[in-house]
C-alpha cells in the first residue's frame, strides 16, 4: 500500500473517534497490571478486575504479600484468575527482588528493546503487554499489535502477514512514528465497531473504498450496527 493511502486510512479513523495523539502516561506497573489483566477478555471486565485490586490494596507491595486466594477472588470477574493471580503475584515479588522496589519509573531511562529484554522476563508478560506499558505509559513510539490489529491491518492491505508477530514487526516500519500511538487506539475502535472478526459491518465502514479484503462485497449489506464498545482499559487508569 502507498504511504498515502496509508496516512489518508489513519486520518480518517482519526476523524472518526476524534482522538488524542498523546498517551495519558499512567504509572508503568499500573499499565502492567491493567494489561496483564485484559489478556483474554473485555476492557470492561478487566477495569472492574483492576479497581478491586485498587480499593483492595493501597499499594502494589500489599499485593505482593497478600494470600494468592484473596487476590483470584478480587479478580475473578475478568477470567483466569488461578493464572494471572499467580503471574501477577510471582512477578511482583521478583521485581521486588530484582530492583528492591516496585516503582518501575527507572525503565524509562532505558532504550525501548532494553524494556522489551527487561519484562520480557517475567512469567506471562509478552510482547504486546510490554509494548501497551511502552506506549501507553512511556510514550515511546511503539504500535502494539494483537489479533483485532493484525485481521484489520490484513484486510485493509496494510500488511500481508499470518500472524500477529509478523504483523508488528513490519507495522514497526510502516506507521509513522507520530501516529502510532492513536492508530493504535482507533484501529481497536474500529475493530470492535466495525471490522468485527465474524461479520463486517462492510456497508458502514467508512474505509470501503480503501480496503483489499476479498469479502467485502459479501458484507456490505450486514447492517447489524450496535452502539460499539469504545471503553479503553488503559486510557482510564
Ligand atoms: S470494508 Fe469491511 S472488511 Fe474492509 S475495513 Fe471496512 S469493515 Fe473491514
């Protein structure tokens, strides 16, 4: 695809959700925790998982030291909890004995792939949690990728790719560095509004004439619009 086209698909979204270009630079183990959190399931039930764990303990410490069982009921609601209690648990208290402290604003001195090699370590934390915590807290220009992303950016013409990971390799050389951060933001608008994954809303999208995905003849009379789901974990923490 023409760079042009490019920057005409990220104005439109831009248009679209009228959105920010700057992240709300939230704590980096906040945005850690919260993204850790939303593996697997909605925003909506990750932020209520998220805020029990706020109103439950007044520091990550006190987290850290609290009974694996209390925590899992704390965050029950937003699924696999046996799991991501026990990551969150265990990487809490390793960043404790690594750093000797659980303020983690001393990443941000390091360069990007340096905080990629750095949380990388830690049990359940992947590649695209750590780039949220770079993006949404660090404001490095970093274009997070998961399967919404990579099905739209596929059926656009953006990139050709199979998986996720190809996806946010050639993403990184694509979008400009200045829009990464609400492209990224807007395509999860998009993708949860519009370019669903079973039944594109193809005769709404406002990006038709730009798109290559070989179906969306098929869809262009799937009408079946609902108020779209817009609430972002990670711009409200
Ligand atoms: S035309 Fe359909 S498939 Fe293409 S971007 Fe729009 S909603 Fe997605």
């Amino acid at each position: 695809m023409k760079q042009k086209t490019l920057n005409k698909i990220i104005s439109e979204l831009e248009g679209k959700y009228n959105s920010k270009d700057k992240p709300s630079k939230s704590g980096i183990l906040d945005t850690l925790i919260a993204t850790k959190l939303s593996q697997n399931t909605t925003d909506k039930t990750s932020y209520i998982a998220y805020n029990n764990l706020k109103n439950k303990y007044k520091t990550w410490d006190a987290l850290a030291n609290a009974p694996l069982n209390e925590i899992k009921k704390q965050i029950k609601v937003c699924g696999m909890a046996d799991t991501k209690s026990k990551d969150i648990k265990n990487m809490l208290n390793r960043m404790k004995k690594n750093y000797g402290t659980l303020n983690l604003d001393f990443l941000k001195k390091y360069k990007t792939e340096k905080v990629y090699d750095e949380l990388l370590e830690y049990k359940g934390i992947g590649v695209k949690t750590v780039s949220c915590v770079l993006a949404f807290s660090m404001g490095r220009e970093v274009f997070p990728v998961d399967t919404h992303i990579h099905r739209i950016l596929n059926r656009l013409g953006i990139v050709k790719t199979k998986f996720p990971e190809e996806t946010f390799d050639k993403s990184a050389n694509i979008i400009p560095g200045k829009k990464k951060f609400s492209f990224h933001r807007n395509l999860i608008k998009f993708g949860r509004e519009i370019c669903k994954a079973n039944r594109p809303l193809c005769g709404l999208c406002n990006l038709y004439d730009y798109c290559e995905f070989n179906g969306k003849e098929n869809f262009y009379n799937t009408k079946a619009a609902k108020k779209g789901n817009n609430f972002l974990i990670l711009d409200n923490i």
